[in-house]
C-alpha cells in the first residue's frame, strides 16, 4: 500500500481544476499551474484539491511521496513524467524526478516513491 513520507510542500496557483481523484500522484508545472507534461517541467507531486482555475495548491517537491504510475514500475527504478502527468520508467534521454520505493506498482495504481524535484536531470544511457 501506498504511502506518504516526510516531504517539503509548495504552495502554487492552479490555472486548471485538479480535483479528481485522478488527479492523486501527479506531477505538477508550476510554469503553467496545470498537470506536467514531462519531467523536465515536472516541479513536484500534487498534495491538495484545487477545485477550480485560480484556486491556491500544494505540491511536494522533495521527499517520500505518493505518485500515480503510468504503467508498471519495478522497485528502485528511476521515474520520469508520461504526458498524462503520470510516473513511468525512465529510459535513456528522459528527466529523471525520483525513484520508485520498496514495492513494485502497477499501471494506475499509487505507489510510494522518492523524489527531488529541485534537481532533475537528464538521463543517459548508464542510468538504470
């Protein structure tokens, strides 16, 4: 079962309801205040519900976290963010915002991960 670890919160402006339980584990842009696109714009994991545009939120930008996979993920694998602002396995020329914990997840599923937002990087192909 998922669960959520000491993390360091951010408060952002939503520019997009986020309120469905969709919405739990996702990453976040704050350039936009909407779901991120990848992990190079990813700056954290959505912790609040805003329910409409202008509506102020919380992410977690670094820290043991809750996230939404995007497809399987094994333990300890690298993670980076699908279009759907979902976490996937990273492969060679990917962002990398964390890694996956001590339980494999499954496509959809929550699963508990840790992450540093602030410090992305691009992967090469000596990454696992």
């Amino acid at each position: 079962m998922a669960f959520q670890g000491p993390f360091i919160p951010f408060n952002f402006k939503a520019t997009e309801a986020l309120n469905t339980p969709g919405h739990e584990g996702v990453a976040i842009a704050l350039a936009d205040g909407k779901v991120a696109n990848n992990g190079q714009e990813a700056r954290g994991i959505l912790m609040s519900k805003p329910a409409a545009s202008g509506d102020q939120g919380a992410i977690g930008i670094a820290g043991v976290m809750k996230f939404r996979a995007g497809g399987a993920v094994a333990v300890g694998l690298t993670m980076t963010v699908a279009t759907s602002g979902y976490f996937t396995v990273s492969a060679s020329g990917d962002w990398i915002v964390g890694n996956n914990g001590e339980t494999a997840v499954t496509s959809g599923s929550l699963g508990t991960g840790i992450f540093h937002f602030a410090s992305n990087y691009q992967s090469s192909s000596i990454d696992g």
